[in-house]
C-alpha cells in the first residue's frame, strides 16, 4: 500500500458527512506523577494496527522519561514514531489507568465518533496516507506524527448508527477469522505432531489387505 501518495477523499456517500476530525476529536492529557516506589504499567502501539498492549511495569524511579501520561478504556491510542507503520489502536479495559510518555498521542471523541469505528477506518488507505503526511522527518523510521497536522484532513464519516452498525459487522468478522485461525493452528500442530510419530516409527500406517499377502 502506498502512503507517500498525497491522499485524496473519495466522494462522500448519500448520508455522510465530510468533516475534518477534529471537529470531532481531541487530544487529552492526563499528567501522571511518577512517585519513585509506585508501580506503573506501560503499554505500546504494535505496528500494522496490532492492538494496545502491555509493555512492562516499572517503579517510578525506574521510568527513563518522566513525562508519562494515564490513559483510559476506550482512548484512542497513536504512536508517534510509529504511526507511518501503522501503530494505533483502542486502549482495552485491562490496561485503563496504564502510562504512556508524550510520544504517543491519547485521542477522545466528542460522542460523535465512535472510536472503535476510527479503529478500523485506520485500515484504509486515505487514514494512512493522512497519517504519513502529517509526520515530519528525512527518514521513514524516524518521522514525527503531528497531530494538530492531521485532526485539520477531512474525512468521509457515517452517522453514529451507522458507525455502530459497522463496528458490530466488523467484530463479527474479526471473531470469525481469529477462531477459523485458532482451528487452523491446532490443525497444524496435529499435523506435526502425526509426522513425528509416522516418519519415527512410533506410529505405524495400516496397509491394505492386498499389499501385506506376499
């Protein structure tokens, strides 16, 4: 997927609307005070829209960047040096009241946009373009997100039932392809573990009649 190229919105549905997110989105602080015997958890972005997870906990005099930040269940969550990879995702329940430092940006929605819907719409070629083009830097690896830069794209966006509706659709696709996947891995595993026992010995074939009578 090319992202250099300069984005360009499809036309807007019957019904949507084409508004600049942030009209819709914020950015939120929530300064998080590093006390030198408290325990923090701190998440990361993976890359390719991988999901908010657990980095490592840590005592507040073992945190190297000072400047650290809660977030909340539901938060939209982007890395800045890793956003032209990819790197963003919703915050899960698990991880609310977890840190991060001012390298990543915590997004909320007026109500007008469900998160979970940005959530996917990350998926799209335009989302990532715009995110691409508003970083900063000679290098991929080493750009800049600019968040300011980026609430000002326009985007095509459903009402907020619509945005629902997609949502479910989708997580019930995304459930379907991980279980199918999950079956898939066991399947693999069967098989691996049937080859150790054939190609060994310890498990022998049955032959059918005719071939064992000499």
């Amino acid at each position: 997927m090319r992202t250099t190229r300069i984005p360009r919105l499809p036309a807007t549905p019957a019904g949507w609307r084409r508004v600049s997110l942030g009209r819709h989105l914020t950015e939120v602080r929530r300064p998080a005070p590093l006390v030198a015997d408290d325990i923090y958890r701190l998440v990361t972005v993976k890359r390719s829209r991988g999901g908010v997870e657990l980095r490592e906990s840590l005592k507040g005099q073992e945190i190297k960047t000072p400047t650290q930040f809660y977030v909340r269940t539901g938060d939209f969550l982007v890395s800045k040096r890793q956003i032209v990879h990819g790197a963003c995702g919703v915050v899960p329940a698990e991880l609310d009241g977890a840190a991060v430092s001012n390298e990543y940006a915590v997004l909320n929605s007026d109500g007008q946009i469900d998160l979970r819907f940005l959530r996917y719409l990350s998926e799209s070629r335009y989302f990532q373009q715009t995110c691409f083009h508003s970083s900063i830097g000679v290098h991929v690896e080493k750009m800049i997100f600019k968040t300011e830069r980026w609430l000002k794209w326009p985007f095509n966006i459903p009402p907020l039932p619509v945005q629902l509706r997609i949502v479910e659709v989708l997580d019930t696709a995304r459930r379907e392809v991980e279980l199918i996947a999950a079956q898939i891995e066991r399947l693999k595993q069967e098989k691996a573990a049937l080859m150790a026992d054939l190609l060994t010995g310890k498990r022998r074939v049955r032959l059918p009649a005719a071939e064992t009578t000499p």
